[in-house]
C-alpha cells in the first residue's frame, strides 16, 4: 500500500483486513518507524463521510492532526479529542489486502 497514509510518502506497507461474524480488524505493518502523529493511535473509526465528521468534531473542540488524505479507495485523518485521545477516522470501501 502507499504508505503516504501513514505519514511515508513515496514508501509502502502492508495492511490486512480481516472480517469476521466478530467484527473487522485491519492491521498495518510497518518497521515501526512512523512520523508523529501516526503510531499514537490504536483505534480507528469507520463513518458515512468523513468531511461531516470532522465537522462536528472540530466543533466539539477536537483537532484534526492530519488528513484528510484520500488512498486505497478511502479517505482518512488523524484527530485529536480534548483529553488527548487519537483516533484514525475513515470513510470508504475497505478492500481486502493479504
């Protein structure tokens, strides 16, 4: 994958998406050497449309700390919650990688 997601651009890394009747997990490998603010986030959010989203979050007092940036048919951004939470929210398809 074009790792310009994840802060590397002009390098790449693997992401695996798994579903289950459990629910989906995608995992990203790297060699764990990520620009901030990647690697401090531990959850991302899938939603209906991201430009909404960040709307309302900016307006509930959150900051967007990177994104939105459009790769692999979705778009993403990294947003940082009052308390200091960071989260990786979404929008797209999420197409199978192995």
């Amino acid at each position: 994958m074009d790792a310009g997601e994840i802060g590397l651009s002009g390098r790449t890394y693997r992401r695996i998406s798994l579903s289950s009747p459990f629910g989906n997990t995608l995992v990203m490998v790297t060699d764990g050497h990520l620009p901030y603010p990647f690697g401090r986030e531990v959850t991302g959010y899938r939603v209906t449309r991201l430009t909404d989203t960040l709307a309302k979050a900016k307006s509930a007092g959150a900051t967007v700390l990177w994104g939105p940036h459009r790769a692999a048919g979705r778009n993403s951004a990294l947003v940082r919650f009052p308390g200091g939470y960071v989260a990786e929210i979404h929008d797209g398809a999420e197409t199978p990688t192995v």
